[in-house]
C-alpha cells in the first residue's frame, strides 16, 4: 500500500542547490574519461573522504 502524501507538504532539495559540487563533478568527469570502468567507485570514496575530513575539522 502506497504512502499517502495528500495531506503532508514535501520538500525536496537537490544537493546541487545546496552546495557547489563543480570540483566533485570535475573529478568524476576526468576519471570517467580516463577510467570509466572504475569512475563511480573512484567518485564515492572521493566524495566520503571529502565527507569525514569536512566533519573531522570542527
């Protein structure tokens, strides 16, 4: 059974709106250039290391 929403307000904002992610995406766009097998994976531990060192500093 489907979750109804018709009485909830929903808000939905993109992490690009957010935050600018031009130096994430330019580092998926060089690696998916030259590794595009590997790109996705080489993105995500770029983006959690990015994550944990932002949070370790405060």
């Amino acid at each position: 059974m489907p979750l109804d929403l018709s009485n909830t307000w929903v808000v939905d904002i993109s992490a690009t709106a957010l935050f600018d992610m031009s130096e994430s995406d330019l580092i998926f766009k060089e690696t998916f250039e030259s590794d595009p097998d590997t790109a996705i994976q080489k993105y995500r531990e770029f983006m959690l290391c990015d994550l944990i060192s932002h949070f370790s500093n405060k």
